[in-house]
C-alpha cells in the first residue's frame, strides 16, 4: 500500500478530491452548498469525517504522514551517508572518518545555503553505480559542495615528470585515469587565466607572510581546457582548511624546540593529514600506510620550481616535484 501510494500519490490525492469536491450540491443559480454542509458516507474509506471539507482535510493527514516515504527528486540521491565532523575527543560527537560509534548524522547538504555544510564534514557518496568513496568537505557554496577524498587514491607519483611550467600534468594524467568512471560526480573544466587566482583549478603561485596563512599572488601555468572528474586541492584551500605554512627552524622561537608544533606541525585538521605515514605522531589521529607519506596540491611556489604539498605532519610544505613522489587525493564537486 505504501509503495503504491509513494508511486503514484499525486495522482490519488488529485483524483480523490476532484470526486470529493464534485459531491457539491448546486440548488439553484445562486445557491450553493459548501463542502462542510455535504454529506459524505465514510464506509469504504474509512474515514473520520461524514462531510466533504472533513474528508478532504482527513485524506490530506493521511497523505502528509507518508512524506518520508515520497521522495524529494531535489535531494542528490548519491549521497550514502553524511556526519558531523568533530575531532574533539572527548566529545560526545566525536567523529573523525565516519566510523566511530559517536558519529552523528548530518542532513546537511538538503539545505542549499552557503556554509551550512562546514569544513571537514564527512560524506559517503557513490561516485558511480559500483563504488563508494568517503570524502570531506572542503567548501559548501549552497548548490554544491567541494569534496576532498579521505585517503590517497594515488601513491608515489611526480607532480610533473618533464615541464613544470605545464603544471601538474603527471599527476593529473593519473589521477583522471583513475576517476573517469565517476560518473556521478560533477564535471570540472580547466579554464585559467590571469584573473582566476582564486579558483580551485588555478595555476595560482602561493605565498606566505608572518603570520604563516597561505596567500594566492600569481599565476604561473596555465593548463589546457579539459573536462574531468576531479582534480588537487590548492594551497588555498588547504591553507582554508586551517593548514599554516611549515615554519624555517632558523626563525623558530627555540623555546618551543621540544612541542610537536615546533613548525606548525599539526595545524591542518586532523582529516587533512589523516591515513598518511605516523599521522599520529603529528597530532593526526590515523595513520596511513609506510609509502604514503604526503601528497600534492595543485600550487606552485612564487619562483616555480618547488610545489606545495600537504605533509603527514599536517602542513603545507614546499618540494621540488621533478624528483620526489607523493601521493595524491581527488577533489571532486558535487551538487546538493
């Protein structure tokens, strides 16, 4: 009964009152019964009401208690499940990859405000018919959401075996390969120019001032136009995300040589630099495998031949990609 209903209830709703309604009696030209002075035989229906106005009101309850099983075709159906993110540990909702038994269940992306998804919450989402992938969110911007996948789906890659002026083509190669079957993911197109700085796919160069936050000044590569699934995060991003800049241990305040943020390890949150080699260790709270030990933003630094990654220590930090191999995690978007 209720799947018929679920199928087809606006059907029956429509149908029902139109005979309700048409039960009116008309006297004369100008005389008129209303819908509460018509009477009605409740036999069949097994209503509470003997008048028409008392039968329309009674069917529209009855319709109204089977909403949570008519579905809302707005709502993004791929979305498995969704938890609040919180990395307090002794929070009665502590909840840090979606596992834990304290975890709570968000339905934050039904709202279709900006920010009502914070930074960090965790989504399950079927990125095609086959297979599921838990991701945290980067950015909510109302209609949809950025999403950074919760572990690396590629090891031990060079940002850009050959031309780093062409940006991060190796690592993107790669990572294309390896989502083009997430069909249930939003297309992203790589278009880049000198005033798009601030998005997500910039060629962006980054630096930092004295207060160790992330700043977008230039951009140094431009890649070609092309449709994928997914993408890096951006130094910008991260550094959104509440990741500070590795500090030079010459400008350290050695009073803090023994602490563990000595270099502002463990800034980023604790998502960000989770499932990487001793995360622990850095304040993380899992670790990752021994050959995953960071992996790569999308930036470059201002001189170009150094890129920032994301470090196990929960920092962004600089290396040169023609001779080191890190790993990589997909950014990828999503309506809501």
């Amino acid at each position: 009964m209720k799947k018929i209903i679920k199928k087809h209830y606006k059907i029956i709703l429509g149908l029902v009152i139109g005979i309700l309604i048409s039960a009116t009696v008309v006297y004369a030209s100008q005389t008129v019964l209303s819908s509460d002075e018509v009477s009605y035989n409740t036999g069949t229906s097994h209503g509470t009401s003997n008048n028409v106005q008392g039968a329309i009101d009674d069917l529209y309850q009855k319709i109204n208690s089977y909403k949570e099983y008519i579905p809302n075709d707005n709502l993004n159906r791929n979305i498995v499940k969704a938890y609040k993110y919180d990395e307090n540990s002794k929070s009665p909702t502590y909840c840090i990859n979606g596992e834990e038994d304290t975890c709570f269940a968000t339905s934050c992306y039904e709202n279709k405000a900006k920010g009502v998804c914070p930074v960090g919450t965790i989504i399950e989402y079927m990125v095609n018919n086959e297979e599921k992938v838990r991701f945290h969110v980067v950015h909510d911007d109302g209609e949809k959401l950025t999403l950074q996948s919760q572990k690396n789906i590629i090891h031990n890659i060079v940002w850009n075996d050959n031309d780093i002026s062409k940006g991060p083509i190796t690592a993107l190669t790669e990572l294309e390969e390896q989502t083009k079957n997430w069909n249930n993911v939003n297309e992203l197109n790589y278009s880049i120019g000198d005033d798009t700085k601030s998005l997500g796919y910039s060629g962006c160069a980054y630096n930092y001032e004295g207060d160790y936050k992330i700043r977008g000044e230039k951009n140094i590569y431009i890649l070609d136009r092309k449709k994928v699934k997914a993408r890096m995060i951006t130094a910008q991003e991260a550094g959104n995300t509440g990741c500070l800049v590795w500090k030079n241990a010459a400008l350290d305040d050695r009073l803090l040589e023994n602490s563990f943020n000595k270099y502002n390890c463990g800034s980023c949150p604790d998502f960000m630099h989770n499932y990487l080699k001793n995360s622990i260790d850095y304040g993380g709270s899992y670790n990752g495998d021994d050959f995953d030990e960071s992996y790569w933003t999308m930036s470059v630094a201002i001189n170009s031949s150094e890129q920032w990654f994301i470090s196990n220590q929960g920092i962004l930090t600089l290396q040169d990609t023609l001779t080191n191999n890190r790993g990589v995690r997909a950014v990828v978007e999503i309506n809501k």
